[in-house]
C-alpha cells in the first residue's frame, strides 16, 4: 500500500538532497544519479510511515554491506523531529571517547558530516582577531605529531587516524622454499618441459623454468587494553586497522585480564565498525593486568598458527605486572622468551618510554626487557611514523640505550 502523494512546492526533495550531501561527507559514494532516484523513489512510494521512508532511501544509498552502519545512524539523527537544539549543544561540547565499545563512537563523523557548516556564519560576522606575527616558533603541525595521545580531544584523535592511513606502511616480502613457474628462474622445471615438448611432437624442447614464491611476512600485533593503556589503545587500534587495510596478513589480539582474537573485526572496512566489533569482543577493556597469563594463552593456541614464515610481533604494553613469576600461575619471563623464540623479532612498544629519565624498575619490565630485540616508544603520531619507518627497514634500530641487544642465536 503506497503512501501519501508528495504535496507540490515543499521542501522534501531539497532535504534528501542534503542528507545525500551529509552522506557523501561520511564517506559513502553518494553522486547526483542517486540523489535523483532517491528523489523519484519517494515520489513513487509517497509519504508513509517513517520505516517505509527509511527502507525508500536505503535501497538507494546502501550499495554494499559495511555502508549500513553508517546511514543507519546517519538518518534518525537527520530526520528527527524535535529536541534539535539540546543535540547541537551537546555537539558543541568537546568530549573524549572512552573505548571502541561505546555506541557513541561510530556517530563522530556522521556528526561532523551533517553539522558541519554551524557556526560559520557567526565566524564571518565576528570581528577579526589582530594578527601576531611569530617566528622561531614550533609550528601547528609538528607540535601536533608530538603531542601525547592521552592529551588529545576527539577531534585530535580523528585526526590522528587519517594521518595513520595516510602513512606508507610496511610491505616486506620474504622468499620461501615453494617453487612456482617463471620464465626467469634459475631451477629447470623437467616435468614442464618435457610437457610442453609434447605439443611439437618431441622436435623442439622450450625449456621451462621455475622460481622461488615471495609472500608478504607475517605480522603480528598483541595490544594491552587495561586501565593504564586506556588513553593508548584507541589510536593503536587505528594503526592495527590501518596495518591489515594495506597487508592482509596481520593477525591482532587484545589483552587485559584474558587474551582475544579481534583479526576478524578488524578486517572489515569501516574503521568505526571495525573498532565497534573489537570493543564488543573485548569483554575486559579498561580493567586489569594480566600479561603472562595472556602470553601464555597465545604461546600455547595460537603460536603455532599466526607466528609462521618470520613473523614480525609488536607486543604493545607499558609492562606494568605484578605477578611476574607467581608458583601456581606461568612466569612473564618465560612466556615473553618463549615468545621471542617463536618468532623472526619481538618488538616491544612502551608509551612510558615518552619520558626523558624512564628507568627499568617495575618488575613486569624487569622480566620482559632482556628478552626482546627492540623497546621503541609508542605515545605520538611521530613514534608511529618511527616504527613505521624501521619496519620498512630490514633491520629495526632500538631508540633506547636501556633495551636488550639482539640475540642472533635461539
């Protein structure tokens, strides 16, 4: 049953055309052709309820799956109704995001995108500020890749996640025992050839040749998400993202009080969807410490499964453990050498590392610190564009006199 005919001289065509726009802005590829069959789609089913008026528009501009989350949550907050003017107060107050679990988080840009351009006619109209000229200063943009995570709003921790997809991360390609045919291969392929030889009916032999296969090395990322970490574990997040984005053979686990696998969650494309799916996984986000426990889970069920073919581990914790080698629970030491020896480098990434005079004296750093290859600072946009850079390395310099040395023997 359809709806109600459109009346003549209203507004409704030009609002679709701005909820279009609003989506566009989030990141769905909204263009004109769909503006004017979302328009011709209304007219054809009319004015009905307000599901029917929802599903009309979805047809339109949900093309594929992961664009559901955010026109979902992108048409209450353009079709309401009334209580505008409280949602545009409570948008004008800064706020910093908990964690990935809050329903809150996926709605920042949709925000952004539909309430953009308030307050822009209030800035025309307002006086200009006297310009003050300085020099020998530190500019916005360096002073911004500094700055600590824990000191940064909402506004700055997006931005900090475009910067992250931005940077050129790591591809290292390694060579494995597997042959495949290549006409420049230094391994005659006999079989092959004698095969092709067949087809000339034994005149010419076209020899054929074959070549080692190169793949992409592993990676793997083990995150700390307790309460010391909470204000570090958001932009992490995005830079896991970012990381299986451009390398499919990332494998990333959260840890806090247990240990769990959210590689599934992260794999999909929308990055707020991505971090919703890994802070409903994770049941104990800003909670407590239990890093050896937590190793010892992924040394004995998943090692074996994600750590093969030289992988690369980025063990992501300030180190904080007071249980370090308790008689009835495993020992941090030995669960963090087991994990060294069960991968190609252990890299550990520590935000306290961000202070000038950081001294080893927490037991937990104790017993980890000589049993990795790298102690690398992870607390600002500038330290991950560091640990980028040494990934794209062969070899990954240590930025503290304080680390282990490399071990070259197992």
């Amino acid at each position: 049953m359809s709806g109600a005919a459109i009346p003549a001289g209203g507004k409704l065509a030009d609002n679709i055309a701005y909820f279009a726009r609003a989506l566009r802005a989030a990141g769905l590829p909204v263009g004109p052709g769909m503006v004017l069959d979302a328009v011709t789609a209304v007219e054809a089913a009319g004015i009905g309820p307000r599901e029917d008026f929802y599903w009309t528009l979805h047809a339109v501009f949900v093309t594929r799956r992961d664009q559901h989350l955010v026109f979902d949550q992108a048409f209450p907050l353009f079709w309401q109704r009334r209580r505008l003017d409280e949602r545009l107060i409570a948008l004008m107050s800064p706020t910093v995001p908990a964690h990935p679990n809050s329903e809150r988080a996926p709605l920042r840009r949709i925000e952004d995108a539909l309430f953009a351009g308030i307050g822009r006619q209030r800035e025309a109209r307002a006086p200009s500020a006297p310009e003050v000229e300085a020099r020998l200063t530190v500019s916005a943009e360096e002073s911004f890749r500094v700055k600590d995570f824990a000191q940064m709003n909402a506004a700055e921790i997006d931005a900090v996640r475009r910067q992250i997809a931005r940077l050129a991360l790591p591809r290292e390609w390694i060579r494995t025992r597997r042959q495949r045919p290549d006409p420049r291969g230094t391994r005659l392929d006999l079989r092959a050839t004698l095969r092709a030889s067949l087809r000339s009916g034994g005149d010419l032999l076209d020899l054929r040749r074959r070549g080692p296969v190169e793949r992409l090395a592993p990676l793997v990322l083990l995150i700390d998400i307790s309460g010391s970490m909470a204000e570090y574990s958001r932009p992490l997040l995005h830079f896991a993202h970012a990381l299986t984005e451009a390398r499919r053979d990332v494998s990333t686990f959260l840890f806090g009080t247990r240990l769990t696998n959210v590689t599934r969650a992260l794999a999909r494309r929308d990055p707020d969807e991505a971090l919703e799916g890994a802070g409903r996984s994770a049941r104990d986000w800003s909670g407590g410490t239990r890093i050896a426990t937590s190793l010892a889970a992924f040394n004995r069920f998943w090692s074996r499964r994600v750590l093969g073919g030289k992988a690369r581990v980025l063990l992501m914790t300030d180190g904080l453990e007071r249980e370090t080698a308790d008689g009835n629970g495993p020992s941090l030491a030995f669960e963090t050498d087991r994990l060294r020896r069960s991968c190609a480098r252990l890299i550990w990434l520590n935000p306290l590392l961000r202070y000038e005079y950081f001294e080893a004296r927490a037991a937990g750093v104790k017993a980890m610190l000589p049993h990795v290859d790298d102690f690398r600072p992870v607390h600002n946009l500038a330290s991950i564009e560091a640990l980028v850079a040494a990934l794209s390395r062969d070899d990954v310099d240590v930025s503290r006199d304080n680390r282990a040395p490399r071990r070259n023997s197992r």
